[in-house]
C-alpha cells in the first residue's frame, strides 16, 4: 500500500460546454462520472487498485449508489469531489462522496456500495479492508443510511430504446455506470428535462449491458418519486433499477 493514499481524496474537475444541458447546468450523469472517477483515483494507490485486482483475476463493480442534488453546477465552473472509505458491510465496501461549487459550497451528497468480483466468474469475493492499510473513516458519513434495494413497482415501457455501442464501454469492457443513469434520464419527456431539477437519483445495478445488447427504459410514478428499469431486450434481463425525483 503506497503512503500516498490520502485518508479523503480532494479532486478537481472544470465543466466543458459538452458537459452541460441547454440552460448551462452540469448533466447529473458527468457528476456522476466525476464521483466515480474521484473513486477509482483514490484506490489506485493501494492495493485495492485497478492493476492490482486485476492481477489477482478481480475488478470492483458498483452496486447501490444514492445522490441527493442541492444545486447544479454551471459550465465553465470548478467543482471539486472529495470521497473517502468507509469500511466494509458484509460484502460491500463503503464509500461516501462530498461535490462542494467553485465557491465551496456543499451542493452534492452521495454514498455508495460497492462489490468485488471474480473477473471471469462474476462470483462475490470478500473485501478484507481489516488487515489492509487503506485509509477508512469508519464514523464520517455524508449521507447516514445503509443502501438497500429498491422496491419493485408496476412499470410501463417508455419510449427510449438503445444499442449499446462502442462508446459505451469502460475499461472494465462493460457499460459504464453512469451511462445507465443516462439511459434513465433520456426516457423522460422533454417538458420535465427542460423544466425540472434532478433532487436525487438513486440506482441499483443489477446485472451487466455488453457491445451490442439492445436495452428500453421501464418507468412509473410512485407518487414522491418515479421508479425506472433499465431492461435487455434479449432476455428481458433486469440490468439497473432506480428511484427519480425531481424537483
């Protein structure tokens, strides 16, 4: 484990014109890339990095991801991601994250739960952060609740169907995580996305989108929030399940 891995990471991020809507607002997918970025820089100096599970035929995927929005940022701005560990919950690792504005104010917080798998099985493996020298903040907790999974509701098919394409794909050779998040957003009318404010997303991934895969949106509005799927067309294949709200 380097001595170089902080007990919080700070990390940087300017906001280009491609990376914001029409009325100059960040995308919540890019914050939410800029979160996991600040995840996977963080780790890269321990023994939980990239390379070194790699090594050992493993990968980390993201599970369970909850975002609550105070303010969206604006193009050309600076924002800054601060994440920290929080140790593990039976085979979860946890982590938390903290988007502050250019001005410093707090306008992002996050945690989340992430798993380790076998890169050729897909089976679970235990994280053993115990007798590892990764940095934890075991009593930090940006937003304080334990990450479970979202209830199922009665859904209808929307409009939005998509190939997964090249583009799509992470290093990890699946989708990315945040471009389900994508997905989800572009399956609303495009009233509620001019007119509206993503509050909170919150998102459950389930299974894994590869090159080719046709997928379609699912969604119904459960009163306080708006429940979605991400589905396969091939095999009808729940991949990702989230909660909406819009403010």
């Amino acid at each position: 484990m380097s001595s170089s891995t902080p007990n919080i990471l700070k990390r940087a991020f300017r906001l280009h014109s491609w990376e914001v809507d029409q009325r100059g607002r960040a995308r919540p997918d890019i914050l939410f890339s800029c979160m996991l970025d600040s995840a996977w820089a963080h780790a890269n100096n321990s023994e939980f990095s990239y390379e070194a599970l790699r090594e050992e035929g493993q990968l980390w995927v993201l599970s369970r991801f909850l975002a609550v929005i105070e303010e969206l940022p604006k193009w050309d701005e600076e924002i800054t991601v601060e994440t920290w560990g929080k140790g593990t919950d039976k085979l979860f690792g946890l982590r938390d994250f903290t988007v502050y504005s250019q001005s410093g104010k707090k306008i992002i917080s996050a945690t989340s739960a992430w798993l380790v798998i076998d890169r050729k099985t897909s089976r679970i493996q235990r994280i053993d952060l115990e007798h590892s020298n990764f940095p934890v903040q075991l009593n930090k907790h940006e937003i304080e609740t334990k990450l479970e999974k979202i209830e199922e509701s009665e859904t209808v098919r929307t409009d939005f169907e998509y190939v997964v394409k090249y583009t799509d794909i992470d290093v990890n050779n699946h989708v990315n995580s945040s471009r389900y998040l994508g997905w989800v957003l572009d399956s609303f009318p495009r009233s509620v996305l001019d007119e509206k404010g993503l509050k909170s997303f919150e998102l459950n991934f389930l299974a894994e989108a590869q090159l080719g895969d046709g997928v379609h949106v699912l969604s119904a509005n459960a009163g306080d929030y708006y429940y979605c799927e991400v589905e396969r067309d091939r095999d009808g294949v729940e991949l990702c399940r989230a909660k909406i709200i819009w403010g």
